[in-house]
C-alpha cells in the first residue's frame, strides 16, 4: 500500500512537472510570438515611412511633368510658327518661280529687240562699208539744191543721228534691264530658299527637341505609375501588416487562454491527486489487512475542434498542412513573367472548396487589386509562426480576425484579380507576409499535392 502510495506521489508530480514545462514552453512561445508582434509593428512603422517618400516622389513626378509639359508647349507653338513661316516661303518661292517665267517670256521679247536693233546697226555697218565705211553727211547737206531742201537735209541727218543714238541707248538699256531683273529675282528666289532652308532646319531642331521632352515625359509619367502602384502595394502591405499585428495579438490571447485551462486543469488534477492520496492514506489506516484497492488512471486529452467535412475538399491530411483545394498544380513558385511568382497555382473547373491549410487566425479577407478575393490566415505551429495566402476566390467565407480550424472552408476557388482563368494562388510564408515576399517558401516542400 505504501509502494502504492508512493507511486501516486510520483505520478503527481511529474504530472505536474509535466505541466510546468509544457506552461513554460508556452510562455516561451507567447514571448516569442509578442517580439515577431513587435517586429510587425516596426516593418509598418517602416511601411509607413515608405508610403509617405512614395507621395513625396509621386508630387516631385507630377512637378516635373507640369515643368516638361509647359516646355512641350512652347515647342509646339515654336514648330507651329516654324511650320507658318515655311508655308508662307513655299508660297513666296512659288510666286518667284512665277515672276522667273513671267520674266523668261519678257526677256525672250527684249532678246528679240536687241535682235532686231542688231539687225538695224548691222544693215547700217554694211552699208558704210559698202560705202567706204565713210558717209559725209556734210556732202549731203551741201548736195541740197534749195535752201529749203538743206532745211530738210539737215533734218533728215539730224533724225538719221538721233535714230542711231537712240537704238544704241535703248539697247544699253534693255540689256541693264534684263540683267538687273535676272539679278534681282535670282537673288530673291536664293534668300527664299535659304530662309526655307533655315526654318526647315530650326523645325527639325525643335521637332527633335520636342521628341527628346515627348521621352522624357513617357519615362516621368511611367515613373509615377510606378510609384502610385509602389504606393498601392506598400498600403497594402501596410494594411495587412496591421492586421497581421492584430492577428498575432489574437493568437496570443488564444494561447493565454489556453494556458489558463491548463493551469486551471492542473490544479484541479493536483486537487484530485492530493484528495485521493489522503483517502488512500485513510483507508491504508483503517484496512490494513483489506486488499488494495484498484486503482484507476485518467487520462485528458485537450479538445480539438470537429470540423465538418466539406463536400468535394480534399481529405485533410495528418501533416502540418492540408491540401488547400482539390485540383492540379499548374504553376510552381520562382521566376515567371520577369516576376517572382511566390506561390503555387492549383487549377480546377467547376465549384471548388477551398480550405484552410492548418488552424489560425484569419489576418485578413479583403478585396485586392492583385489578389483579387484574398484570405491570409496567420498559424503557430511548433513555436513557428507561418502565413498562408489564398488569392484569385470567387467568394470568402471567413472575416478578418475568425478563428479557423485545419480543412475548414474558407471560400470558393476563383478568377479574381490579376488572374488568367479560375485557380487557387497558394502562398506559404515562413514568418510575417510583405509585399517583397522575402519569407516565402515551396509550398510543396510542406503539402502533399
């Protein structure tokens, strides 16, 4: 009996013992888990941080654009007063080229004038050398018969004279005129042209200027794509890391509580032990001779939550992780696009269940312009903490902050968001999720697909 006795004592206490170290493992990890909280808190104070460097490179873009659009007008009105003035020169140049034929006709005319008048001093030269080349207009004038006759001889020389000198002035004339308009027009048409010339280069210049300002304004408004989608991610990731905090802080107080059960059921075992060592001890006492007492052992199992199965889900398996969703892999985690593709996509027609991969905590189900439908759920398995992603749903079953069991159905594969025909993105996160994915794993390296 005392044998007996003895090994009651013993058991108790290493039930108790047992019950401290496993109290003090999840001390431990409830420490733990609130430094990981603490971390979080520090990437979104950081995430922050980046958001607002994000608006201020977002403002100092826009400023940039506003600089280089005004200078793109300018150009533009430069190129359209350019493109004005190389009309009006085209149109110049055509009324020149007019005057040019107009002035080839007028001087085909004078060139038949000077002709003609060769002709007459010609006639004239072969007749004073046929002549002798000496005509004594004073012979004439004294051959007059009558005075009256000399008045006309004199006349007629004097005319003759005049003829002469007239022609001669006439064709010096003519032929200053003529070479004074071909002069003057050629000159013309030559300034025009190299006006043309010189507008049509100052429009290229400006044409090429305004292309260099047309590029740098593209890579100014790419960059501030980009920085907008930056923005856009980084608030994402600065929302759900909140909600990872919030998540985390919720798996803290589950563990809490839980511990407090236990603690609760080792004093109620302790309560048990003691009371029935002392009936043990009284009953010795009394019955010495009296057999011993069979003697019974109890033992506790901590409650697990019976979920449901859930009709064309894959069975859930005994490992740390399930099966998200019945299907085949089509893609795997690494390089895909010039991207990291940091999960794995499960493909399946028709309506498919999608479950949560292990127990947690929901951190966030919400609507992303990537993800589309998304379900992130926060787990601590083994004093490690994980993060699984379900992306591109066709709907959610679960809020933000719901508890989840291992096999539940968190919602309906889809083809939401940044997606090419229905599947599950499955992400599996060794640590906290953000948005450069450096935590991310090989999903297939914890599920069996």
């Amino acid at each position: 009996m005392k044998k007996k006795i003895v090994a009651l004592s013993t058991a108790l206490t290493l039930g108790l013992g047992s019950m401290f170290s496993i109290q003090h493992a999840d001390a431990e990890s409830i420490k733990e888990m609130q430094e990981k909280t603490k971390k979080i808190e520090e990437q979104q104070s950081g995430v922050i941080s980046d958001i607002n460097r994000a608006d201020q490179d977002i403002n100092k873009l826009q400023n940039q654009q506003e600089t280089v659009e005004q200078q793109i007008h300018r150009l533009e009105l430069a190129i359209n007063d350019s493109t004005q003035k190389i009309a009006e020169k085209n149109i110049q140049i055509e009324e020149t080229k007019e005057e040019i034929e107009a002035l080839k006709a007028e001087i085909i005319v004078l060139k038949e004038r000077i002709a003609k008048r060769n002709e007459v001093l010609k006639e004239r030269a072969v007749s004073l050398q046929e002549s002798g080349g000496n005509v004594s207009y004073l012979e004439v004038l004294l051959g007059s018969s009558s005075f009256s006759d000399f008045i006309g001889r004199v006349g007629a020389v004097a005319t003759i004279v005049e003829a002469d000198q007239e022609i001669l002035k006439q064709h010096e004339i003519d032929k200053k005129d003529l070479e004074d308009k071909q002069n003057s027009v050629e000159t013309k048409l030559s300034n025009l042209e190299s006006m043309r010339a010189e507008l049509e280069d100052m429009k290229s210049q400006l044409t090429a200027q305004k292309g260099q300002k047309d590029k740098l304004m593209a890579q100014l408004e790419e960059k501030e794509h980009d920085a907008h989608e930056l923005k856009m991610n980084l608030k994402e990731e600065e929302e759900n890391l909140a909600a990872q905090a919030s998540a985390m802080k919720e798996a803290i107080n589950l563990e809490k509580n839980r511990l407090a059960e236990l603690e609760a059921a080792r004093k109620k075992a302790a309560a048990e032990a003691k009371k029935r060592a002392a009936e043990a001890a009284a009953a010795a006492a009394a019955k010495q001779s009296a057999p011993s007492a069979k003697n019974s052992s109890s033992s506790s199992s901590a409650p697990s939550s019976n979920t449901p199965a859930v009709t064309s889900a894959p069975p859930v398996s005994s490992g740390q992780f399930t099966r998200p969703s019945a299907g085949r892999v089509t893609s795997q985690i690494g390089s895909r696009w010039n991207k990291f593709h940091a999960g794995i996509d499960i493909a399946q027609s028709g309506t498919v269940p999608v479950v949560a991969a292990a127990d947690g905590v929901v951190i966030r189900s919400y609507l992303s312009s990537s993800y589309g439908n998304c379900i992130m759920v926060s787990h601590s398995i083994g004093g490690q903490t994980y993060t699984t992603v379900y992306a591109h749903l066709n709907s959610r079953n679960v809020g933000t902050g719901q508890v989840v069991a291992k096999g539940q159905q968190i919602g309906i594969m889809g083809n939401t968001g940044h997606s090419y025909g229905q599947h599950l993105h499955f992400e599996l996160h060794k640590g906290a999720w953000n948005v450069s994915k450096t935590n991310a794993v090989n999903p297939l390296n914890y599920v069996s697909m």
